[in-house]
C-alpha cells in the first residue's frame, strides 16, 4: 500500500499526531533519500527537514542528499534503494526541473518508498500546479506544470486563508473544475495510504471553484 505525505512548512517540530503516523508508517529505515530543491547550493539543504525526522524518532542507516554534486545514475540508484524518499522545500521550478534532468519522476512515481515532501516538494508531488505571479513566483504568465503525479489532485502549499482567500479562489478556479486542490500553510498535512485520505491542521479543499475546510482526521 503506497504511502504519500503532503507537508507544508512546520516552524518548530511536527505535531505528536504527524510524529506517530510518521513512525507507524515508516517501518524501513534502511535509506533516506532527500532530494533538494535548489540542487545548486549545497549549504544546510535538508537540514530543517532531517531536524523534523530526527525530533520525532525516525531515524536511519543511511542518508543521502541528491543534488548536482551526485551523479545522475547514483542519483537514481538511491532512489531505487530508498526507504522513504523526502523532497525538500524551496525553489518549486528549480525542483520540477531537476526532477526532469535526472529522470527521477517515473522512479519516484513506481517506488514502494514512503514519500514525503515540504512546501515545494509537496507541490512537486501533486499532479499538476500552477506557478503564478500572483503567488509571489518570479514569472511573467503564469503556468500550470506537471509533478510527479503520485496521486491525481493538485497541492498549494503557501495558502494564508486569513489574507487571500479571495486570490487564491480567483487564481485557481480554471484548474479546480479539472482536479481537485487541497491548500494548506504551516503545521499542516495531508497524508495519503491507499484510497483513504487523513488530514492533519488547517487544510482547504478547492473544488469545482468552491472552497471548504476540511475535517481534522488523526
């Protein structure tokens, strides 16, 4: 049974819930492979990220970090040997086209590895996104591209529902009437095992242009 999890940006540490799910669901811990969204600077990248793992137990033999430091065939060896797979926070394009110039996305899409993405790498994950400049993205027209694709819905992971509820119900509408978009910020996630869908913090569901908070469920 596949096991996906959607993260946004956590402050602190994660939530005694998340840590628990994390530890159940994470049985090998073999291999840790975290997959950098701005593969070019390799200072502190994966820091934060390894700091959450740590903090709620789930340690591992090995770790490894994939950037352009690491050889495009090593790079895709260690995700084949991967326990749990983690794409990192940052840049959301940088990360999409480093996915692609490895050849990592099929790869990911077929491992049995748990995976598990921040902020960008969440955003990555999902099928589609869109990149705006109206979110802040240094873009002229805005974009919609495609992620990995692990599971058929669309992810925004920097959604402030007290200050742009409106912008976002505005940007997002053409592409809620073809996939559903869950939207979340800080302290938040959405987790994936099978079919069934738990929430975790404030998460939104924008569907069909209308939007809704969802249900806390763990």
């Amino acid at each position: 049974m596949k096991t996906h999890y959607y993260l946004g940006w956590f402050n602190n540490f994660f939530p005694e819930n998340l840590s628990r799910v994390l530890q159940g669901d994470i049985t090998d811990r073999k291999s840790l492979a975290m997959i950098s969204s701005n593969p070019s600077i390799y200072e502190n990248a994966g820091v934060t990220e390894r700091s959450w793992l740590d903090q709620a137990g789930i340690m591992f033999d090995e770790y490894h970090l994939i950037n352009f430091r690491v050889q495009k065939e090593d790079a895709q060896t260690i995700i084949q040997n991967a326990s749990v797979i983690f794409l990192l926070g940052g840049d959301i394009l940088k990360l999409n086209n480093f996915l692609k110039e490895y050849e990592l996305l099929d790869l990911i899409k077929k491992s049995s590895a748990v995976v598990i993405g921040a902020s960008a790498g969440a955003i990555n994950m999902s099928a589609k996104w869109l990149y705006s400049k109206n979110f802040g993205d240094k873009v002229e027209t805005n974009s919609v591209y495609d992620g990995i694709g692990l599971d058929n819905f669309s992810v925004l992971s920097h959604f402030d529902h007290e200050n742009n509820m409106e912008l976002v119900q505005s940007e997002l509408s053409l592409l809620s009437k073809e996939i559903d978009i869950y939207a979340s910020n800080k302290d938040c996630a959405l987790r994936i095992k099978g079919d069934k869908i738990d929430v975790i913090g404030n998460v939104y569901l924008l569907s069909h242009s209308k939007i809704q908070k969802l249900d806390e469920t763990l």
